[in-house]
C-alpha cells in the first residue's frame, strides 16, 4: 500500500478514535480527583533536589473539600500547614502562625479541586498540554503548563489514579527539583470537623 494511502487512512480513522479515548480518559480521571464530597488521606513525601543524594522526607494528612478548597498539614519532621482557599492562601510561618497571602499560582490549585469535571477538563485544555492513559480502572495524567505563573514553577506533573482514588503524583518544577508523594488510608467525610473548618475560614 503507498505510504501517501497509509498516512491518510491513519488521519481518517485512527486519529478520532484515540480522540474520543483521550475524552473518556479525562472523563474518568476527572471524577476520580473531584469525587464531589469531601475526602481526607495521609500521605508519604518525598523530595529530591539538585546536588542532594538523599531526597528529603515528610508525612501527613490532605483534606480536599469541594466547596472550600485543601488543607495541606505536615507533620513529620516538622508540623507546618497550607491551606488553599478559592481566593486566599494560608500557610505556617517560622513563628508557628498562620500567614495569609493573595497568590495566583494558588488559585489555580483551589480552582482544579472545587469545579465541576467538565470545568476541570477545560482547565486543563486550557493552561496545559496533556496526556491521558487509562487501563483497568486506573487513569493517568500527565499535564506541562502552556504559560502563565505555574510554567515558571512547574515543569510537569503526573497525576496517577486506581480505582477512583488519587493514588500518587510527582512533580517536576524548573529548578530541578522533583517531588513524589503517596496517597494512602484515603476516606470520604459526611462532615468536616470544627478545627478544618476554622482553618478554611482564614482563607474564604
């Protein structure tokens, strides 16, 4: 067959079809991160820097609430916490108090987690290249950002799901340094506690 008759037959045919996997694969990974309820997991963090042999470690516990937003909470070696509201992020300074700041590149994160799936597949058209596989209930996505203040910091990400959960995901930023974390003991909350509610009020 002439290689001019392969190359259209490629375009006619098989180009929509990994078309229409590629929007089932963002379908299904988009209900695995924005389950619409609220969820709580610890997890497992490490990062490696340039230069640095041994990459540095931490562990604690994620809240993601799709009305408020995600609070990030460390607590080995050090206790720190990070909360991303819808407009505001709050943070733990090196006196041990809660610090809230406007920033862009925060934004973008609440905004990811408290949309709807279809709002958050076109996000990601939008602000990022994107790749979607998927195979046997596990949906995985790999994102760089196009511009903006994320492609200053973030060379990539990979976001890893099984089963509708957020299993794992790296990052990549543009100083070299990566960063991989580990999701584990993940549950759905029927009610957010009074302390996790306090700390999502610093950042309404």
């Amino acid at each position: 067959m002439p290689r001019l008759l392969c190359l259209l037959l490629i375009t006619c045919f098989v180009l929509p079809v990994l078309a229409g996997d590629t929007e089932a694969c963002l379908r299904g990974f988009a209900r695995a991160l924005l389950p619409g309820e609220a969820q709580e997991a610890s997890f497992q963090m490490h990062k490696q820097l340039p230069r640095m042999k041994k990459p540095l470690q931490a562990a604690g516990r994620v809240l993601t609430d799709p009305e408020r937003g995600l609070v990030w909470e460390t607590t080995s070696p050090l206790k720190d916490v990070r909360i991303f509201g819808k407009n505001r992020y709050a943070f733990t300074d090196e006196n041990a108090r809660l610090v809230v700041r406007e920033h862009q590149a925060a934004s973008y994160i609440s905004e990811m987690l408290t949309q709807t799936p279809d709002a958050l597949i076109e996000t990601l058209r939008q602000n990022f290249f994107v790749n979607c596989t998927q195979k046997d209930g596990r949906y995985d996505v790999i994102v760089s950002p196009k511009n903006g203040p994320l492609a200053n910091m973030l060379t990539e990400a990979a976001l890893y799901t099984n089963r509708g959960r957020l299993e794992r995901v790296s990052f990549t930023q543009t100083n070299g340094v990566t960063t991989r974390i580990a999701f584990s003991g993940i549950k759905a909350l029927s009610e957010i506690s009074a302390h996790n509610r306090e700390l999502f009020d610093h950042v309404r």
